[in-house]
C-alpha cells in the first residue's frame, strides 16, 4: 500500500508540475502624464495618496532615474513596445502631432503610427505561447495599425480613442470615471481571473491622469477637504512659460487615487488567483507630470520643467519593476535606465533570447534586478518640435550624472551635473567647456546614428513667437 501511495503521490507531482506555465506572466501598468514627484514611495509629501503604488515599491525595485524616451507620449509608449529610440519610429511627438508653424523654426515630420514590421514586445512574447491583453490608451495608431496588428487578441474595440475587449460597456464618458480607469482594472481582473493557468502579457496604458481631470465624487470631496490644509497655490516661470511649484490640485489628487485604486485592484487579483508568486509587475509614466501650459496640474519640484520639457520633470519617472525571486523587496536603484530598455528586460525575465537587431537600443536590467551593476551607457533625446506644454524643439543627452541640454532655435547648450544640481538650476556649460563639448559631440553622433529629423528655419518666421495656447483636442484624441 505504502509502494502503491508513493508511485501515486509521485504521479500527481509530475502531473501538476507539468501542467503549471513555465514563464512567468508579465503585467505592464502604464500611466499618462504622472510625474516622478506623483507618488508617495518618491515624494513622502505628496499631496496625493498612492498605497498600493507605494506598497508594490516595497515589494520590489524602485528606480530613482527611470526614463521616458521622450517628453511627450507617443514616442515613449513605441519605445517600449519596439526596444527602439523614436528616432528611429520616426514617432517623435504625440500622435498626430501637428501645430506651431508659426515659430522660428518649423517643426520635423512625425510618422503618424507604429509600422507594422516592427516586431514589437507583445509579437515577440505571443509567437511564444503568451496570451496577450491590452486595455486603454494605444496611441500608436488606429485602424489597421491598431494592437490587434501589433501582436495583441484581434477581438478589440475602440471607445473613445481607446481600445478594450469587446462585449464590455460602450459608454463613451462615464460620469464618475472619466479616463475609463475603473473600466480598464475590471476587465484586467476578468483577463486575470480566465487566464490564470497559462502565461499572460496583459499591457495597461491607463488614460488617468491626462487631462481633462477628474474622479469619483467622494474622492473630490476628500480632498477638497485635504487643501485646506494644503499649501496655497504658487506659479515660478519656465522660460516664457509659467509653471506650477505647489502640488494641491483637488481634481488631480482624486484622479490619482482612482488611479491607484484600480492598480490595486490589479495587483489584488494575482493574489486572489495565487499567481502573483510567478507574475512580474512593471509601473512606469509615458513622460513626466504636466505642470506648464494646458491645466497646471501638478508640480514636479525639486525637478525642473515638466510634460513637454526635456529637464528632469519631463523626462525622469516613476518606475517599479516586481519580479518574484529576482527583485529584493524594497530596493532601490539609483542607475539611470531608459524605456528603450523593457523589450529585453521582459524577454529575459521570462527566460527567452534577446532579438538584439529588434530592441537595438535596449538593455537587460536583469543584473539590476538582481542587485548588481550594468554599464548601461548615456541616455539620449530627441524632440524636433514645439509642445503644447510650451516646451521648444531640442535634444539632450545623460552620461552618467551629467545632462547636456541643446534648444535647435540658436543652438545654446545647458550643462548640469544632476548629482549636485537635480534641479538643472546651475548652467555650468561655460565653466566645464571640455565636458560640454564632448556630451555635444556625443548628442550629435547619436542623433546621426538614429537618423533623428530636423527642424528647418521658417521662412516666414514671426516678429514674436505665440505663446502656448490651451490646445483644443478633437474628439477622442489627448495630446
């Protein structure tokens, strides 16, 4: 009996080890518009409320230099799913861009969607056996350039610009969930829930909390209570621009605990299925907070600048990268990485060979995630246009913990060293020459390599440049 019990127990090991997944499921939490200074784990005083951001930082790695690939959205959300800089997309402003012809300079084309012989991260993870899942904000194209053309389930539909599993509500602007924020967590649980027995990819580019803003009604009133309390509203200048310096917005606040609500539901859902022990978790934002032009909702001190700026506030954001038996509960990293670099970061975690001549621009944070080193190599930038935000065509460049700055009007460099300066207030161009010209150097080399388009001088340029105008989005579309 004993003998017969064994060779039992011993089959039905085999048998549930067998039939469990072997790769991990991967989830890709995407904000838009939330900057690095947004969220408790970063900024302790924040004015806003983010528990389960927060408690998933202890869980995991949070990164102090995590980077957007670019300043605005549409490149930055190619970036991850290509591997690739947007010069190389040619997605270099939002999509469909366009605008600001009347500056010095006129703007550089943008290709206005994702080619489809990219091969993109979700491509790559289903020609593998994952079963993919998007919900919300694509913004790399429509129609036949749509996710379902990118590796993603073909039973899609749009709502509002946004893209969900069909069968699910229509309603196009739900009163108390204004960026279908609510909506996408829901179906992300339901995905959860039905395909918890196979590897998943499941990709949420939440709306939130991209203007207009809004949330719940008690979530308004909550913090129309906290302001009181709050300190009061407080503008500095950003070049010609005015900028916000007080985080204490009511409607924003509301917006992000929505928000940070529905990653809890999220994250809650791995638990109640049992497989968060095997699902890796990134959050990161597609650029930094808006803090200039178009609303002021958000401020990004001690970082300058902000959405639609190439300082830090800009560009630096909030990322958290979970992965059971990899990650150390509660680290830190300090070096700076780049969205470029979640193509073979995923592929890695989940035990798959690097597509090198497809994420030519990333690099593995596996040595990271783990707790050691990576010479990972400068960062770079590329925006040839004018931004909503008031931000001005430029380029910039990060080597280790000196930025360089170039504005393409009248060619002037800013020089920073971010280690003594996270600001980017003391300009030391002029005083390091030697430095400057070599980042220069190594801007323009780089800009050549990726085939980064130029803005061309205006022949027609006005006697004064227009100010930044609160854009008027067409229906459905978000800069």
């Amino acid at each position: 009996m004993k003998r017969k019990y064994f060779f039992a127990l011993l089959l039905s090991v085999v048998t549930i080890a067998h039939a469990a997944p072997t790769k991990p499921n991967i989830i890709f939490m995407l904000a838009d518009d939330m900057g690095y200074m947004d969220i408790g784990a970063n900024n302790p005083k924040t004015f806003y409320e983010t528990p389960n951001l927060d408690a998933l930082a202890k869980r995991g790695m949070r990164f102090t230099s995590g980077y957007a690939a670019c300043n605005v959205c549409s490149p930055t959300r190619a970036s991850i799913m290509t591997g690739k800089y947007p010069p190389r997309t040619g997605i270099t402003t939002f999509i469909p861009g366009g605008g600001h012809n009347n500056r010095k300079l006129l703007p550089a084309p943008n290709v206005n969607q994702l080619a489809l012989d990219e091969i993109t991260i979700a491509e790559a993870l289903r020609d593998v056996g994952y079963t993919n899942f998007i919900a919300g904000k694509w913004h790399l194209g429509k129609g036949e350039f749509s996710p379902s053309a990118q590796g993603f389930s073909p039973d899609l539909m749009v709502v509002a610009g946004s893209f969900f599993p069909a069968g699910g509500a229509t309603d196009p602007k739900p009163q108390d969930d204004p960026k279908f924020t609510d909506r996408i967590a829901d179906d992300a649980v339901k995905f959860i829930a039905a395909n918890q027995d196979k590897p998943f990819f499941a990709y949420l580019p939440f709306n939130a909390v991209h203007i207009p803003i809004g949330a719940r009604a008690e979530l308004m009133a909550k913090y129309a209570a906290k302001k009181k309390t709050a300190p009061p509203e407080a503008f500095g200048t950003e070049h010609d621009c005015k900028v916000q310096l007080v985080q204490n917005n009511v409607a924003y606040a509301a917006m992000t605990e929505q928000l940070d609500a529905a990653i809890g539901r999220v994250l809650a859902a791995l638990d109640h299925a049992g497989i968060a022990g095997r699902t890796i978790v990134i959050f990161m934002s597609d650029n930094g907070g808006l803090s200039t032009a178009q609303g002021y909702v958000t401020s990004n001190l001690p970082l300058r600048g902000g959405k639609g700026w190439l300082y830090d506030g800009g560009v630096r954001e909030p990322l958290i990268i979970y992965a059971p038996g990899v990650t150390q509960a509660g680290s830190v990293c300090d070096q700076p990485v780049i969205s470029t670099d979640f193509y073979p970061t995923i592929l890695e975690l989940a035990g798959l060979p690097l597509m090198p001549k497809q994420h030519v621009d990333g690099v593995s944070l596996l040595p990271l995630l783990k707790g050691g080193t990576l010479a990972r190599g400068p960062l770079f930038w590329h925006y040839p246009h004018y931004s909503d935000q008031g931000g001005l065509p430029g380029g910039a460049v990060r080597d280790g913990d000196w930025k360089l700055v170039e504005w393409y009007e009248d060619n002037s460099i800013e020089l920073y060293n971010l280690r003594d300066d996270p600001g980017e207030k003391n300009n030391l161009a002029a005083k390091n020459p030697a430095k400057a010209r070599a980042l220069l150097q190594m801007l323009h080399g780089w800009r050549a390599s990726v085939g980064g388009k130029m803005p061309t001088p205006n022949p027609h340029p006005p006697a004064k440049a227009d100010a930044p105008k609160q854009p008027k989005a067409k229906a459905g579309q978000e800069t």
